[in-house]
C-alpha cells in the first residue's frame, strides 16, 4: 500500500483528452457505502469528501434531533429525520485517482433504490456499528454485493464509543455470511477508548488528535512500534499480539481472495471523529478495481475501451426547487462521454443529445465537459429515461434491465381535490418514471385511483410529500390488503381474478401482477391450481 504522504489530495484538473482514455479509467474508483441505518454512512460519506478537501468542514454532529443536514442529503425528509432515502452522487480527486462515491439510502424501505445504485459501483464499503456488529439492512445488501460479484471492504465505524471486542466482530463476519475479514488497520485502544491505528502492514502506530465537534481533518502521527509501546503501553500491546493471531492464522489481504469476493479489507475507524478515514481512502485507492468490462442482454460484454455507452441507474426530480428539473443518473461503461455528443436511446433507438451534463455534490451542479468509464453523470431533463435504459455511440449495445423488487405494501392513491386531477396524474407520472413506487393498474379502480406498490412503508410518506411540494396536490392513500405480489401472464389472469384475497394489476411496464392477501392464501391457490403462473420477483431481503 502506498504511504499516506503518497496520497495526499490533488486539486482538481480538466478531463484528460480522450486519447488517455486507458489511464483514465484506471485512475478511477467507484463504490458505494452499505450500511443498516444509523451505521454513519452520510457521516462517512461527508467526512471522506472532507478528506478529500471537497469540502473544508463537516456538518453532522452527534444525534438524530440537533443533527445538521449532511451535504449530500437535500430532502425536507432528509433533513427532518436525519436519514438517507435517495442517492447523490459525489465526485473528488484523490491521490491523483477520480473517486466517485454514489451514496444510497441509508433505511430499509428503500434498499431497492439501493438495489439500482449497486448496479452503478465497482466496489462497496460495508459500514458496521462497532456495538451492534452485522444488523439485517446490512446483510441484505451484502448479499447484493456477493450476488454482483462486487468486492467489498469492511468499516468498524463508532469506535470511539462503547462496543464489542474486535475479535468477536470478525468472528462474526466470518461466521455469519462466509466473508474472510483481513484486518489492515487494526485498533489501538478498546472500543469507547480509540487513541489510534496499528498499520498492520508497515507495524507502525497512527496516532490520531481530536477536532472540536470532528468538524475538521484529525491530526495523524507516525510513530514506531517502540515509540508506539513507550506511549501507549499494554494497549499497544494488545493491538500488536491480536493483529499478528490474526497473520498467523492466515488473515493477511491477498488482492485476488478480494476481488473473488472471498475476503474483505478491514478497517476500524470513527467517522464522526474523522479517525481512520485517511486509511479508507488509502485502502480505495490501493485495493479497489478500476472500471471493467460490462455484460450485455446478446452474452457479451462491452469493454471500457469500446465506444461510449452508460446505463441509467437512477432519475429524481425535485432536488433544486429553483430548476425544478428532471436528472437521470448514468454510470459511464464505456469510452469517452462529451458533453452534447448525440447518443442513442437503445429501448426506443431514438436519438438522445447530451447538452445538459452535470456532476452532483448535494445541492451543487458543475457542468460536466467529458467523463470517462466509472464515472457519474447527470442528464437534465431526459424524461424519456428511466432506470436500467442503456444510451450507446457507435456500435449498439444494451445492458440487461435493472429487476424490481418484490413489494410487500400497497395503496390506493386518491387526489383530494378533484380540480388538481392533472398535476395529480402528472405526479403519478413523475413518481412512476423515477421508481419511487411501483404504479399499478386495472379496469375496475381505472386512472384516477392507481394502486401504489413498495418495499417499506416510508416510500409512500416521500410520494405524499413529494407531490404536495412540487406539484401542490394534496393525496391521501388508503391501505390495500395484500401482502404479496407474483408476476402472472394474460393466460392465468382472468381466473385468478376470481379468487378470493386475491387481484390483478398490469405494472406501468406492462408486467402482470397478481397481489395476493397471505402466503396462506398463496400456498393454498399454488396447490389447488398448480396450472396457473404465480412467479416469485426479485425479494427485498435476497
């Protein structure tokens, strides 16, 4: 691994010219952060933005209720709650490397948005609670990762609070979803007590001071293993005779086990206090892959070196009240994206033209002139967009769709004021095209009482307060009483249709649903009429 004083933040520099497209994309690291709520993810995400200079002081400070909205949370939601329910994504230069961290939903209820951002990243960093250890949110989007064949490196975050053992930590990484954890920057100091990192590799001792409130950059001090043992006594120690168990047992980073997915990078650190997040960056930027080929829906792949293609992994409207714009979100595959090039559209083989281009840092848009493979771009107003679409230059290519996943609450959506139908289907629209919900239908409710279908609860409340702030329309919904959902065809619908607890609905894609009142209902149709198509979605907790 390179030394910290290797990498140092660069400033930023103008897009190479596309002839460098090669050193472009190696240069390149794009991940996620996956995480159960409450783990720190958006104080991660601000305080490794903050090491990388793109921003001169961090705004989260401790607790939920006093807690100052983070830069990349722009939400009246957001900040009221202090959770994530969308993704922006951030770019920073880093140790002359382009780091693009896509953020995701930090609740349960939106993991399928987090599902999407997945499909956008080369790599992901697992944030674990150092009291809590691996939480349900957690191990789903592990899951994810493993099933993407994403590799992933493991964060003990809050180790400056009262914890569990990092031994026991690891042990359960390694016993619950089969991950090898090989420690790099082990803990000096019990949880509650965090003075500093040993690095496992060098066998040196950072030593880190606190900021006031961690609103800024935590001092680091180099000091030997025998200056480490005159300052920091038995806790030294401990950390030195615990790291080297863990090497003698085999626990050492090997970067083909890592990017098998076989083991995961380990790193303790307290983002709130800024500590150990230098060591993030660093480990990134030394271990993470840069872009690689992607597969296509005709059992090829397109290499980052073939002409531009990009899919679209996210569309959210209403992040500047003042534009009242529409951005979808592409992850560039392949050669070199310029700004007002004209593209093709692959779902219609329509002609799409890029002049509005832009990086996203919270509230903050830059024009984008050129990007390369692994980066982010937001399109403006590409209302023919929507997650999964694949754009192309050149020789044509189309990625394999994005799944949705299985919902498991539903609603009628009713406008309150008849006289605001048009905004009310206009918002229907808006909703349905940037997958905050799943927008269902049949004869008998008709258009003006469409059925919302979601993961979690709260993506209803976002649609609520989403159409109240940005088109005026005041909706109410009415709970439904189904709990499952199963893809069906035309040849199975009619009689299905007739039974009791259950209904048919054609999804905005043209997928047939059928929603069904209990898997004691389900099992009873599926044994009773085994002839009709009843096919499990993706589910929310693969």
């Amino acid at each position: 691994m390179s030394t910290p004083s290797d990498l140092s933040p660069t400033a930023e520099s103008a897009p190479a010219a596309p002839k460098n497209l090669r050193r472009e994309v190696d240069r390149r690291r794009t991940f996620a952060v996956i995480s159960h709520p409450d783990a720190g993810k958006s104080t991660l995400t601000e305080a490794l933005a903050l090491h990388a200079r793109k921003i001169s002081e961090a705004g989260a400070i401790h607790g939920k209720a006093g807690r100052k909205s983070t830069v990349s949370d722009w939400m009246e939601m957001e900040k009221a709650r202090g959770i994530s329910v969308s993704s922006t994504a951030l770019q920073f230069d880093y140790a002359d490397h382009t780091i693009n961290l896509v953020d995701t939903p930090g609740h349960a209820d939106f993991s399928e948005d987090t599902y999407r951002v997945l499909t956008a990243v080369d790599a992901a960093v697992m944030l674990i609670d150092a009291a809590k250890g691996l939480e349900p949110q957690t191990l789903k989007l592990f899951q994810v990762c493993r099933h993407r064949g994403i590799p992933v490196v493991t964060v003990i975050n809050k180790w400056d609070r009262p914890g569990r053992t990092p031994l026991e930590l690891l042990d359960e990484i390694d016993e619950r979803i089969g991950l090898t954890p090989t420690p790099l920057f082990w803990p000096v100091g019990i949880a509650g007590d965090f003075r500093g990192l040993l690095d496992v590799t060098a066998g040196e001792y950072i030593h880190f001071t606190r900021t006031a409130g961690g609103a800024t950059i935590a001092p680091e001090e180099f000091l030997d293993a025998d200056a480490a043992a005159a300052r920091e006594g038995d806790e030294w120690t401990t950390a030195l005779e615990e790291s080297e168990l863990l090497v003698e047992s085999g626990q050492q980073h090997d970067e083909e086990a890592f990017l098998a997915g076989r083991t995961s990078p380990v790193i303790f650190a307290s983002a709130m206090l800024n500590f150990g997040v230098h060591q993030i960056l660093d480990t990134l930027v030394s271990f993470a892959p840069p872009p690689g080929p992607r597969p296509d829906v005709a059992g090829g792949a397109r290499d980052v070196t073939d002409p531009f293609s990009a899919v679209v992994f996210k569309v959210q409207a209403g992040m500047d009240t003042a534009h009242r714009d529409r951005l979808a979100f592409m992850r560039v595959v392949s050669g070199v994206f310029e700004r007002g090039m004209v593209v093709t559209h692959a779902q219609t083989g329509k002609p799409f033209t890029t002049k509005y281009a832009l990086t996203v840092f919270g509230r903050e848009r830059t024009t984008v002139e050129h990007a390369y493979p692994g980066d982010v771009v937001g399109l403006v107003n590409a209302t023919a967009l929507a997650p999964g679409h694949t754009l192309y230059a050149d020789r044509k290519v189309e990625f394999p769709p994005i799944p949705s996943f299985a919902p498991e609450h539903f609603s009628i959506l009713r406008a309150e004021s008849a006289a605001k139908y048009k905004q009310f289907r206009r918002a229907v629209d808006q909703m349905d095209s940037e997958g905050v919900v799943q927008i269902l239908r049949n004869d008998l409710r008709g258009d003006a009482s469409p059925v919302l279908a979601a993961v979690g609860p709260m993506q209803f409340e976002v649609v609520a307060a989403r159409m109240k702030s940005e088109f005026g329309v005041e909706a109410r919904m009415e709970p439904l009483g189904y709990s499952l959902a199963r893809r069906t065809d035309t040849e199975s619908a009619d009689e299905l249709g007739r039974q009791r607890g259950v209904e048919v609905f054609t999804r905005s894609d043209g997928v047939l649903l059928a929603l069904v009142s209990d898997k004691w209902r389900l099992q009873y149709i599926e044994k009773e009429l085994p002839h009709l198509t009843l096919e499990p979605l993706v589910a929310a907790a693969d």
